[in-house]
C-alpha cells in the first residue's frame, strides 16, 4: 500500500502503524539485548514470547483492519507498489 497516502486519510491505519512499528522495534531491542549479555533461561524465554506475542497481535490489527477499511482497500488497489496485503 502506498503508506504515505494511507496514512494521509486513515488515522486508524496509521495508529495500528505505529503501534506494530513500536511492538517490533521492543522485541527487537529486548532480542539484542539479550545477546549482548547472553542472558538466558524460562524468564527470558517468557519475556521473548511476550514481546513476539504482542508484535503478532500489534501486526495481525493491522492487516485486518486494511483487509476491512475501504480507504484502505482503495489505496491498495490503487497502489503501484508490491503489496504484502496482497
């Protein structure tokens, strides 16, 4: 989807944006972290899980609300970019 133009006129797309933008970049962070130190065991893997979890959920929003939204809908099927929503 051509994000820019989404994010123009769909403040919903643009929330749930940010919001799986910010769950990746925790986990991310959180993953690197952890390498670094070469921490380990349950509560880490919990809290890896957790922050993967929340990313799924952050991101999974986002692709039903774009498979719903009709001005996003419109924006897709406008695009000239490839789309992963596609």
């Amino acid at each position: 989807m051509n994000s820019a133009l989404a994010l123009a006129v769909c403040s919903q797309y643009e929330s749930l944006l940010e919001e799986s933008e910010a769950a990746l970049e925790a986990w991310d962070e959180r993953r690197e972290q952890i390498a670094q130190s070469h921490s380990s065991g349950k509560e880490v893997g919990d809290e890896m899980l957790s922050l993967q979890a929340d990313y799924a959920k952050a991101y999974t929003a986002l692709r039903k609300h774009v498979s719903k939204c009709a001005i996003c809908q419109f924006f897709l099927r406008n695009s000239t970019e490839e789309s992963e929503y596609d």
